[in-house]
C-alpha cells in the first residue's frame, strides 16, 4: 500500500519507519527542508514514561493561578493571543480536572509510554543510531521541604503503577549527579526514575530518517500540505504547494498543526499549541555539568545532559501559534542552569528556541484510525511526544495492518472525543 505521511516531525518519521518495515511504499510531506525542524527540534531530551502525568487533575486550577502569580512563573497565559478556541481548549481541559479523569487519562498515557520505551530498546538492539543516548534515569529536585512532604502521594501513585523510583536525600542525589555538591544548601532532596532515558531528539529523528531512506521512503521536503480531498468515504489526495499527492491511506502527524489541516476534511481535533522554549549551551566545565536529567520541581525546567551540550528546557504558555523568542522568557531557564550547575557553561553561548507542544485537554495522544477508512492520525502527544513516539508509531503500523496489537489501542484514537 502507499501510505503518505503528513508532518516529518519525530512521530512523522517513526510512523514511516514502522510502516516502511512492514513492507508499505511510504512518503513523508514537510513544508521545512529537513525533518524534525519544528517542534522535535530542541526539546527537553527526557524519555520518560515516569513522568507521564496528566496536565489536567484535581487541584490543578488552583495550582496554575500560583504558577501563574511565582516569580520565575513556569506557566503563563499571553492575554493577547485569547481566542474562541482557545477558551473552548481551555475549558475542554478544566473538564478533565478530576480524580476519575485523572486516573484514566494517566493510565492510557502510562499505557502507550510504556510501551514506547520497550521499543527504543529494541530498536537500539536492531540500530546502531547516535543521538546522545543516556540510560542513567532521570531526577526530580526539590528546593522546600513542603515538596518532599507532598511527596508521599505522588510516590503511592508510582508503586501502585509498578513504576521503579527511588527517594532520596541530598547525599543521595549526589551519588548520582556528583555536580550537585556545589549547590548542596540550595535544595533538600530528590526522587530518582531509574528507568528513564535522556538524548538529543531531533538527532534521533534525523538518523531515524536516514534509515527509512535505505527502506526506500520518500522525503517530499519543502512542501506546504494546503488541504485533504475526499470522495465516497475516503482521502484521496493532499493539495500541497508541490501538486497533488495521491495514495491509498494518509496519516496525519502534523504535530500541532493537525487541527489545521483535519478540519479541510471535516474533522476536529482538539490539540492546542502550548509553547516551551529551551536553551542548548556547550559544557565548559565537565566536573560541573549534570550526567543526565534533572528536573526543578519549583520552576518545572529539565536540565538534561548530552554528550558535549546541555539542554534546558520548560515553561508552558498559552499563547496560541506566535513562535516569538522574547528575551524575558529566557529568563527562567537562564536561572535555572546558573542556580544549578554554575559553571557548567556560559549563558552567553545559549541557542534560545520556542516549540508549540501538540497539546490535547487529556494530555492523551490521539492514535488510531478516523471516519475516513484510510485516514490516521498519530497526533496530540503533548509534553511527552519523544517518550511516546515509538510505541504510538508501532500501534499505529498494527492497526493500519489489522494486526493484534502488542497494547490495548483503548481510549486512544479520536472516538473518545465523540
Ligand atoms: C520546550 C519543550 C520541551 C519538551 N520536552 C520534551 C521531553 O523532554 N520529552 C518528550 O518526550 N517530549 C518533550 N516535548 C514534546 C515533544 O517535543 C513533542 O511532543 C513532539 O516533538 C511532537 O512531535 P510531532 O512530530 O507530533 O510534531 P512536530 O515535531 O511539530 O512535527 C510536525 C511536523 O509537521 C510539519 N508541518 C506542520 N504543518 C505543515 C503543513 N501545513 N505542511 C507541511 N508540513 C507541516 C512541521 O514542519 C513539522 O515538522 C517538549 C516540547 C517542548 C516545546
């Protein structure tokens, strides 16, 4: 079957590299002259189905007035930029703001992400491809007492779901990230998941891409997808600024773009482009810099450590499609990586990027097929799309083959938001 990809994003080309090998002629669109150039470009570099965790659950409201009203806020809502669809997200995501809501979307994420690390595993077994991959876990850091008090329910959820953690005192996240000596009184504890990894995302997808090429799939790059037509129930072609592309089935993995591109066809999807910025900076001081991710829980930034960089990555803001850099937003992740590792690097040398999470209310990635017989969608993985991109590629390629999956596909595709 041809099979054409809309997006060349990380899940773009992990759906082409799952497709490609079980035997499909697969072509990959992107208006952009390589793949992972938007919002796979520069991201935290966490793989991390431990923190897979709903945006959404109880208490949460609340909790983002305070994030909103703290001094380095990690959350934001740019005024300006409010819109009618952007309100009817936000009040899409309030709705989810419950315990049951909580439990069931945090179980479907857990589901896929799971699974997704399963399959970096094999593909590392099956792939020699570098991308500054790290298996040493990651670190959650808490600068206040009251954060290792709120601690115990958190650490009753990760039990409960099995998933390995350990907590610890400051002594003990120095074990693991030995540079936290210079800093030892600024924070007063950590909780370590051993069992997740750290790397260099737009790498990965880079020499992913390169390895669907030896499969023989087609990279139709520099290309603006305009619109989807159908007839009788099915696609039958992409209007792009290159022509019209035919093939026997699409899938849309057009990150946070998807809603755009869906509604030509009549379908709504509910994701919302929440930004982030990220800095990348190069490690001037190796006996200073962290060895792999760590977390700080008060401003909710990433540090995580590539091979001869360090990558600082956070903030959510509401802000609909604007991709300005402005200076005052680099002012949390600046101090972060000052505070915590100083003299790892110099501020001076940062690359400042913006990326538009593809953000659903449920925090769950819409995967699965539509009302169209031969249209998919492998959209919406929000904060955790890397985390996410392997399993949701290979259930995406078991349900377009009709095969029995390797997970439940429950809850995940579009019909839950019917
Ligand atoms: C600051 C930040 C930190 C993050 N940290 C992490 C992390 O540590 N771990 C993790 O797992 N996830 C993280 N994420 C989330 C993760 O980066 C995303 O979920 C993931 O990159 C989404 O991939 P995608 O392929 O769906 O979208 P994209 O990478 O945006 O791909 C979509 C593609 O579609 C193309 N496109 C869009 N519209 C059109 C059109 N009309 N015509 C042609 N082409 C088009 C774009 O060029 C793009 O290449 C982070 C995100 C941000 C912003």
């Amino acid at each position: 079957m041809h099979i054409t990809i809309l997006g060349g994003g990380v899940l773009g080309v992990a759906s082409a590299w799952y497709l490609a090998k079980s035997g499909h002629q697969v072509t990959v669109i992107d208006r952009q002259d390589s793949v992972a150039q938007e919002t796979s470009h520069a991201n935290a570099g966490m793989i991390s189905p431990g923190y897979s965790m709903p945006w959404a659950g109880p208490g949460v409201p609340l909790k983002a007035i305070g994030w909103m009203m703290q001094d380095l806020a990690p959350f934001m809502i740019n005024v300006k930029e409010l819109d009618g669809y952007t309100l009817s997200w936000m009040m899409k995501m309030l709705a989810n703001c419950n315990t049951r809501a909580y439990q069931v979307n945090k179980e479907r994420m857990l589901r896929i992400a799971e699974y997704s690390r399963d399959c970096f595993v094999d593909l590392r077994k099956e792939l020699d491809i570098v991308y500054d991959a790290r298996q040493q876990g990651t670190l959650q850091l808490f600068r206040k007492q009251k954060q290792i008090d709120a601690l115990q329910k958190d650490i009753k959820v990760l039990k409960e779901l099995g998933i390995q953690h350990q907590a610890l005192d400051m002594d003990g996240c120095i074990e693991h990230e030995p540079a936290l000596a210079h800093v030892k009184d600024k924070f007063v504890g950590g909780l370590r998941l051993p069992g997740d990894e750290t790397g260099d995302c737009f790498m990965f997808t880079t020499e992913l891409a390169k390895e669907c090429e030896k499969l023989g799939v087609n990279f139709l790059l520099n290309t603006d997808i305009e619109r989807l037509n159908e007839a009788n129930g099915k696609i039958t072609s992409a209007t792009t600024s290159n022509g019209t592309i035919a093939a026997d089935a699409f899938v849309c993995a057009l990150g946070s773009y998807s809603p755009k591109i869906l509604k030509t066809v009549g379908i709504k999807v509910p994701i919302y482009p929440i930004k982030g910025y990220s800095l990348t900076l190069p490690i001037e001081d190796e006996s200073r810099a962290p060895l792999s991710t760590i977390m700080d829980e008060t401003y909710k930034i990433a540090v995580t450590r590539f091979e001869d960089r360090i990558r600082v990555g956070g903030t959510a803001e509401i802000a609909s499609f604007n991709l300005e850099c402005p200076e005052k937003r680099r002012a949390a992740v600046d101090f972060v990586i000052q505070d915590m590792f100083p003299g790892a690097t110099k501020v001076s040398k940062a690359e400042f990027w913006t990326g538009l999470r593809p953000m659903t209310p449920d925090s769950v990635p819409v995967i699965g097929g539509t009302s169209y017989s031969n249209l998919y969608l492998n959209t919406g993985h929000g904060t955790l799309g890397w985390t996410m991109s392997l399993g949701s590629a290979k259930l995406l390629s078991d349900i377009i083959d009709n095969k029995t999956s390797d997970i439940d596909p429950e809850g995940l595709s579009i019909a839950r938001y019917a």
